[in-house]
C-alpha cells in the first residue's frame, strides 16, 4: 500500500507535461514576434513619410497672376479731396470660358488650353474691374464711388463693360475685345463705344498677364477720354462720338450716344 502511493503521488498528472511546454513555447514565440512586428510597423510608416515627402516635391505649386499693377512711379498720386465728378465701374463681363481662376490659353483657332498651375488671384472679371477703376481714377482726378453713398450734387458717370472676348495667345498677342458705355447718371447721356486691343507678347505667361494689363490700360484711356466728353456738358442732341481709333493704335472705337 505504501509504495503504491508513493508511486501515485510522483506520477506527474496527465497532460501537465503537454501544457506546461506547449506554453513554454507560446511565451519564446510570443517574445520573438513583438518585435518583428514592430520593426514591420516602423517600416511601414517610414515608408509612409517619404512617399508623402515625395509627392510634395513633385506637385507643381501654382503660380498667382493680377491686372493691378502696383504704383512704380517715384511721385505719389494726390488724394482729390473734392473731384469735379465721381465715377462707378460696376462687375465686369466676361466670356463663360475664361470666367475662371485658371489661365485659359489659345491652341489654335478653336481649341483651349486650361491651366491648372498658371492661375489669376481673382476671377478675370473682377481682376479687369479693379484695373479699369485704378487706371481711370489716376487719369481722372477722382474717385469710384460703386457700392458707396455720394452727395446727390456732385455728377456721377456709370462705366459699364462687357468683354465680348479676352484672348491669351502664348508667344503671340493678349487680345481683348470690349464693348463699354459711360453714362451719366442724372441727365442720362450716353456714349457707347467698342474697343479692341491686341498686345503682342512672348512666351512666357508673365508677358501674356503683362499684355493683358496693358490693354486694360488702353481700354481706360479710351474710357476716361469719353467720360470727359460727357463731363464738357454737350449741348442737347448733340451726337456724341467715340474716341478715334487713330489717337490709340491697336484700339479700334466704335459706337455713338445721345
């Protein structure tokens, strides 16, 4: 009886051994996978980061181009405390096509090429506006007063636009063709005029935004010359005329008012 239970009590239970490695072997696998795994996740996110820093240095950054040049001459432009006459230069209009941030450029006769990189830091509208209205109150003497409050005694005259096309032709010529009108505000007079300016230009697109600025440019002129038609008080019924095509070459005027 005694060494039958002696025998019993060092007999190991059954399936004690079985477990006691199979755990033995799970922990060493265990212990060896952890940082496998975490040289695996390192490398991933390592990888990550230099895809990303890839994809920054090869995505093109967009170039921002404006109408409005700055002031460069050396003497300030005097403030006009109280002009002769105010003007209003409403939202331009422009074609649907090149109604956009994008530089949209001429391929040929009816195709177009869309920029993304090559972008206005306005709409084209908005951007001819603010151009017209610095150019023509420099040239004026005065100021515009669109979407502010004027005394009802000082005259007003409304310059309306409407591009009929603004053409970018890359190593060629920035066109634009515009139809405008200035009108008093009070008495009603009018003069309507079209004008059609076609600036050569080299390849680059800094020219064709710099061709484009300068027809602007010879737009206004031809503009502030018609407001001071008006502004010279013409007697009544008298057919009123469009600056002349010959006093700004590249321009051609057409129209009358009444």
């Amino acid at each position: 009886m005694t060494f039958a239970w002696l025998t019993r009590s060092l007999r190991a239970p059954r399936g004690a051994a079985t477990r006691g490695t199979a755990a033995g072997t799970g922990t060493r696998a265990g212990a060896s996978a952890a940082p496998a795994a975490a040289r695996v996740a390192g490398l991933g996110t390592a990888l990550g980061i230099v895809a990303l820093t890839l994809a920054a240095c090869s995505s093109p950054s967009s170039r921002f181009y404006t109408l409005s040049a700055g002031d460069t001459s050396a003497q300030p432009v005097a403030t006009v405390a109280n002009p002769a006459f105010l003007i209003e230069v409403p939202p331009v209009d422009v074609p649907p096509q090149v109604a956009k941030n994008q530089m949209v450029v001429q391929t040929g006769e009816t195709q177009v090429r869309v920029l993304e990189e090559e972008r206005w830091a306005s709409l084209p509208g908005d951007e001819i506006r603010r151009a017209l209205s610095n150019v023509l109150t420099q040239q004026l003497g005065t100021f515009d007063v669109y979407g502010t409050p004027y005394p009802d005694r000082v005259p007003v005259y409304r310059i309306s636009v409407n591009v009929q096309r603004f053409e970018s032709w890359p190593g060629s010529h920035a066109l634009i063709d515009a139809v405008w009108s200035v009108r008093a505000v009070r008495t009603q007079a009018v003069l309507t005029c079209r004008s059609v300016v076609s600036q050569p230009v080299s390849g680059s697109y800094d020219a064709l935004a710099e061709g484009h600025r300068r027809a602007v440019r010879q737009i206004a002129t031809q503009i502030s010359a018609a407001v001071r038609t008006l502004a010279a008080a013409p007697p009544k019924g008298a057919v009123l005329a469009c600056p002349g095509a010959s006093a700004t070459p590249g321009v051609a005027a057409l129209g009358a008012g009444g």
